[in-house]
C-alpha cells in the first residue's frame, strides 16, 4: 500500500520497481487534460533505465486527451459490427431458441441496436430491458422513444442508458442513484451497500416472512439482470459487483438533486441536498462518511465528530474507520436517525459513551478490530440492531437478556482473542441469521444452546485453533431437530476431529454449501455426510490429513460442484484420469481438484 508515502517517496518507489524491467502501463479512462501533470508522468517514467522498450498505452473518450500524448496518431475504435450487435441484444432480449418463435420483435430489435451505434454496452442494457417482454407495443416505445433525439456528443451513449433508467421503478431508480458516491471503478461490497440503503430508507416494507436485507438482494439482483451493475466475485455471504464507468456517469447524472459531492473549495449546497459527500482526498460521507481517518490528526477528526454531531441531526449513516479516537463524545446520543455505525479498526477506542443506549434507531453496528475491554449494556439496549460486529478483551461476554436483539440478523466476533465461550443467552437471538467466529483463539466450543437458533442460516468459524465441534445428541429430542442452516464453512481449525454433527444432521434437508479448509486433524468425514440431501457445493481444502469421502458419497445427487485443493491423499484417490475411486465423483457437474 502507498497510501502514507510522500510524492517524492512514491516516485523513488515507481524507480526502483520499474529500474532495468520492460514493463507495459494501462491508463483506462482517462480524462485528465492537464498537460504539465503529463510530461511529470512522462518525465518520471523516463527516469527509469530500461524505459526505451516499455509501451504505455491510453483509453479514453476524450480527443484533447489523445493528442497531448503525442507520440502516435490515436487508434479510434470502431462500434460492433451490426450483425454481433444483433447477436448480443438477441442473447439478453430472448431466453435461447424463443427469438424464432417473434420474428416481428427481431425485426424492431434491428432498429433499436441501430440506435446503438456499435456500443455493447449499450446493446446489452437495451436487450435486458426488453426481456421477456413480447408485446410489440413495448418494443415500439422504446424505438420511438424521444430520448433518441436528444442533442448528444459523438459515441455518447448516456441517452440510451437513461432510456433504461426511466423504466426502472423508482425504488430501483433511487437505490442506483446512491451508488454515485463510490469512486468509479471501486469495488462494491453487497452487504455493505444493502445496509446503507436500508440506513437511507430507500428499500420498500418487505412482505411477509420477509426481511430488510431480503428485499436488498433482490434490488441488487434486479440491478444485475439489467446490466446496470456487474457481478466480480461470489462469496457465499455476499458478493463484490463494479459499475461500468458509463452507468457511473449516468448515476451521477441523475443523483444530482438529492445527493453532492464537495471539497474545500465549494461554497454552497442546495438546500434540497440530501445525501452530502465531503470528499478532499481525506473525508468522504454517505451522507456523511468519514473514511480512513487514520491520515486524519487526532485533533482535526475530533473538531469534525463535533461538527457533524451540533449540525446534523438527522444523521443516518456514520463511517468512522481507522479514526485515532479514544472515545466518542457524549453528544453523539442526539443522533435520533442513525441506523449505521461503523467504528471498525479504531484500535484506539476503548469506551462508548454513556449516551450511546440512546442510538435507538441503530441497525448496524461495527466494533469489530477496537480496543474495547468489554461490550457495555448500552449495546444490549438498541433492540432496533440488525447487523453487529464485536471485538473484545474479555474472556467472556455479558449474559444476553431475554427481550434484547430481537431483531438480529448478523453476528460477528472476530479477533476476540482471550474469548473462552460464547455468551449466555444465545437462544434468545431469534431472528440471527448469521453468525460469524473469526480468530477467537482462545474458543473451545460451542454452546448447546445453538439448537434452538432455528433460523440460523450461515455460520462461519475461522482460525479459531482450539475449537471443538463435537457436539453431542444428548437428548432423545436431538434426533428430530429441525434447523435451517444453508451454508457452514470450517476454515483453520486445528483441534477439529469430527464435523458438528448436532448441527449438520438437524440441516440434513437445508444445507447447500459446505467449506472445509486448514484442519489438519481431521482424517475421516462422517458417515452420514450422505444424510445432506441438499448440498449443492462441497469444498475441501489444505486437509492434509483426510484420505477419503465417505461411502455413498454418490447419493448425493443435487451435487454440483466439488472442489478438492491441497489434499494428497485424497487428489490421488478421486483424480479423473487413473483415480481409483473417480467413478463416486463422476456425476458431479463441476470437479475442480488440484494437490
């Protein structure tokens, strides 16, 4: 990371990496048209011996931009072929084969990709917009539309990506809206963006046996299906998607009433703004953020605390990553509207406020990387919290009470690392869906009391080296328990000799996905692993010690994918070519083995 290095310290950095190597630079995007800042660049790469065979190679939009680097003539692309175009709009308009079925609609669809003009992007979103729609009168519109004739500049596509915006519903329209205040090409986090629309009020009531975050998965699932976002990484819990720099451009564009973006040189706001970002290359806000507060003094962070808290009072969401301080002051209870508060990584925090029992709308709560000796009741007191993240100095948490976190979804502990047990209380958690253990050294088991979290979902244990997850059926009642997990994932448990049969057995027609990595004692998987009726996705990992699956494995038909990665013993034993036991596996769809 470069973050906290001078220029001059980051330029002798550049040389010394870049000293006697060939190297090629990509500038995607660029529209920076201050020439003096290009000839320092040109300059300081020039400076490194072995520049001569190095190319360096610029995109962007803009022609002034292409000419001040001088030294080709530029190459200009030219739009998709019509007949891709057609292709591409076809495969997003139609499920596969149906475009035979509407040769009249194939026929509009020509005109619309000619409107285009050789832009996938533009082709794509146009094809997703139309999806499943078969009624000409739809198609029509969309050819006719008014937006077509707007005054635009040459390759400007953003009429034809506004034409989709204006169809979306205008929780979705709002939802995209918020997400201008990402940098471009920033890389955004699902559950983290599902959380600020529920701080900002944007997501619609769920129905019934519905939750919030439900309703948020599905905005960002509809945002997907129209290629107004892309999909990066798939993690289980949550998944990464970036904005395409265009539909950046057009999410600004219509943020612009609602939401700013200031610096230190702006002098006004409108007073309709609603959502603020203070960004100078120190604060950013949503509605106001503060992150990374760390390149913050700790004088300069705390007069701005002070600031936010005596000027907006209907604060909803407040980001204090990284910030030095040691504590937050008293006046942060008359924040009656904030739902989200992230404190994660102020590792000089080491108490809250006695006013912060007075947060009564918080939903979302991160504590997790602070130097707390122990969770305060004040905590216990938001019975509004949805998501909560904790770490600790304390060989044991306070009792939960009967009546409080009623309404959590999500539970994590992370570097709790003189923890001995989890709380007392537990079954009172209701509604958690989650629960997350991560490096909780000192952890050595799991409650029973885990049985009666029927609604738990997901649950994640980490680098937690002491654990043991033999947990008993010490009841006759056990044997018919009914649990609901869908995805368990067991990843650097050192002591780890049995799976949690308690859990497993009671989520034998639930659980989808199951992660198995860094245990190095277990040798054997249990015999009623088949029992999972509906695992969909298994994956062993860095086991060194395990040498087979258990019989019947075959039984397990909903299977679709199995991942077996540093695994000797067993690699050798389920390989595809001269595995001795390949023919268990071989009705798997995907089977993805490495040693």
């Amino acid at each position: 990371r470069c973050d906290d290095l001078t220029l001059e310290a980051l330029q002798a950095r550049l040389r010394s990496l870049l000293n006697y190597k060939k190297f090629l630079l990509v500038l995607d995007d660029v529209w920076n048209e201050n020439q003096a800042k290009w000839v320092e660049l040109r300059n300081l790469l020039r400076s490194t011996d072995g520049f001569s065979p190095s190319k360096i190679i610029v995109t962007t939009r803009s022609l002034n931009v292409a000419s001040l680097m001088s030294s080709i003539p530029p190459c200009m692309l030219k739009g998709l072929p019509l007949e891709d175009c057609l292709t591409l709009f076809t495969k997003w308009a139609f499920n596969d084969g149906d475009e035979r079925h509407y040769p009249n609609l194939i026929r509009i669809g020509e005109e619309i990709v000619k409107k285009c003009k050789g832009v996938p992007l533009a082709v794509r979103t146009l094809g997703s917009l139309l999806f499943q729609k078969t009624d000409e009168s739809d198609w029509i519109y969309i050819r006719e539309s008014e937006i077509w004739r707007l005054e635009q500049h040459e390759n400007d596509i953003l009429p034809v990506l506004k034409l989709s915006y204006n169809h979306l519903p205008s929780h979705l329209q709002r939802c995209l809206a918020f997400l201008s205040f990402y940098k471009k090409d920033e890389i955004y986090y699902s559950d983290r963006v599902i959380r600020l629309w529920m701080a900002n009020g944007l997501l619609e009531h769920p129905k019934q046996n519905q939750e919030w975050e439900d309703v948020g998965k599905r905005y960002l699932n509809e945002l997907l299906s129209r290629c107004l976002i892309q999909m990066e990484e798939d993690y289980w819990l949550y998944f990464t998607f970036k904005m395409h720099d265009l539909v950046h451009d057009l999410a600004l564009d219509v943020s612009q009433k609602e939401c700013k973006t200031v610096n230190s040189e702006t002098e006004t706001v409108d007073e309709n703004v609603r959502h603020l970002l203070l960004c100078d290359g120190k604060l950013v806000g949503v509605p106001l953020i503060i992150q990374d507060a760390s390149k913050e003094s700790k004088t300069t962070h705390e007069s701005l605390i002070n600031l936010c808290l005596s000027n907006f009072k209907y604060l909803r969401a407040l980001v204090l990553r990284k910030s030095p301080l040691t504590a937050l002051p008293n006046s942060i209870g008359t924040l009656k509207h904030l739902r989200d508060l992230d404190l994660g990584v102020c590792m000089s925090l080491r108490e809250l406020p006695r006013s912060f029992d007075k947060l009564r709308s918080l939903q979302s709560l991160n504590l997790g990387d602070t130097g707390l000796k122990q969770l305060p009741d004040s905590v216990q007191r938001l019975i509004e919290l949805r998501h909560l993240v904790i770490t600790i100095q304390a060989t044991h948490l306070k009792e939960i009470r009967a009546g409080c976190w009623t309404s959590l979804q999500y539970l994590e502990l992370r570097y709790c690392m003189e923890l001995e047990c989890l709380p007392e209380g537990m079954q009172y958690l209701k509604s958690l869906r989650t629960l997350i253990l991560s490096y909780c050294l000192s952890l050595v088991s799991l409650p029973r009391s885990l049985k009666l979290l029927t609604k738990l979902e997901h649950l994640e244990i980490v680098g937690c080296f002491q654990i043991n997850l033999k947990i008993e059926l010490e009841e006759e009642e056990d044997k018919d328990l009914q649990l609901s997990l869908k995805t368990l994932s067991l990843l650097g448990l050192h002591a780890l000799r049995d799976l949690p049969r308690l859990l497993l057995q009671g989520s034998s027609s639930t659980l989808q996905q199951l992660r198995i990595a860094f245990c190095p004692d277990l040798s054997v998987l249990p015999a009623w692993l088949p029992n999972l009726t509906s695992l969909q996705k298994l994956e062993i990992e860095h086991c060194v010690n395990l040498w087979d699956l258990p019989e019947g494995i075959d039984r397990l038909t909903n299977l679709r994918e199995l991942r077996i990665y540093g695994c000797p013993e067993l690699s050798k034993r389920y390989r595809e070519n001269g595995g001795e036991d390949w023919n268990k596996i071989s009705h798997i769809q995907k089977v993805d083995i490495y040693e």
